[in-house]
C-alpha cells in the first residue's frame, strides 16, 4: 500500500499539482491540514489560488485532519461537511495518530503517541520535513511545499509492505531526502 502525505499546501495550486503528477495512483492520500489560506502570519504563496485549488482536491479521495488555518469555508468549498481535529486509525499492524501539530509542543509528542496508544504520529504545522524513530515509535512530518522552513518544499510517502512502513520525504522533483524502515 502506498500513502502520499502531504500537509501545509496554503492554498499553492501548481506545487500541490506537481505533487500529484510525480505520485500517481496513491493508495491512500493524507492532508495533514492548512489546506487552503495561508494564514495572517504566513506570506502569500507565489502560486496562491484556493478556490482552484479546492476545485482540483474536491472528489479526490483524500483523508484529511483539520488545521490551525482551515476555516470553516475552506471546509465547505473542499465539498466536505467537516474535518477532524485528530484521527486515530489502524494500517496493518500500524496505529496511527494523524494531526495538524498546532495543538501540542513538539517536545511533547511523544508522550501523546504513549497517551494514545498509537505507534505513529503523522503531523504538519511546522513546515519542517522530518522523521524521527524513538524507542518503539516514528514522528513523522512531510513539510509544507509551499511554504517551506526547509528546503524548497517536500511532501512525504509510506509504503506499508507487511509488517513494516517505510517512510520518505521527497523535494518537489520527486528526489528522496530521507528515508527509514519502521520497526
């Protein structure tokens, strides 16, 4: 199975586009929020363009959680009733915890995986591409390619083979910056 993850768009038709045409087919897509404005702190995206945006995401299956920036409106213009804070599934083996980020410290996040149980965590906000394995766990954040606090944008992809995930962070040319096998 394979899973694009992608977080922190801002509303960036071409480069949400461009992530879209190198991942083709996913098994699964993850919106890990911030889908549509670019907030009152953020620069405006070169490529902004929400309501065309929100036209190219409408009818794909996308699973997404709700971010610090995705207002009500936005909600609605994706064609969508509402969008969850958190989500808690189950892939494989895999329990998974998926959030914006907003809500907690970063030095926190793993006591939230202990706390839910989760082995896990799939987040956005902070536009900084990463992947950590702790103890029995992985934090993983596929940045932001719009707006970038590190590199030139990035999204992120899981491959679920069995009993094991890979993760990897890719640039916007479809070039692996990182990668690691989970457990």
């Amino acid at each position: 199975m394979k899973i694009l993850v992608i977080s922190d768009t801002h509303g960036s038709l071409a480069r949400t586009m461009k992530i879209f045409s190198l991942v083709r087919d996913p098994d699964l897509v993850f919106h890990m929020g911030d889908v549509l404005y670019h907030g009152p702190r953020n620069p405006i995206p070169e490529d902004y363009n929400p309501s065309k945006l929100a036209e190219f995401l409408r009818g794909k299956n996308i699973s997404y959680v709700r971010g610090n920036c995705d207002a009500d409106v936005d909600i609605m213009l994706l064609g969508l009733s509402e969008i969850p804070r958190i989500s808690v599934e189950y892939i494989g083996n895999f329990k998974i915890l998926r959030m914006h980020g907003d809500q907690f410290n970063e030095n926190d996040l793993l006591d939230v995986l202990k706390h839910r149980g989760c082995n896990v965590l799939i987040y956005g906000h902070t536009h900084i591409p990463k992947i950590e394995k702790r103890e029995e766990f992985v934090i993983f954040n596929p940045g932001s390619p719009s707006l970038p606090k590190k590199g030139d944008g990035s999204f992120g992809i899981i491959e679920v083979l069995g009993d094991s995930m890979i993760f990897r962070l890719l640039d916007l040319e479809g070039r692996v910056l990182e990668d690691v096998t989970f457990p």
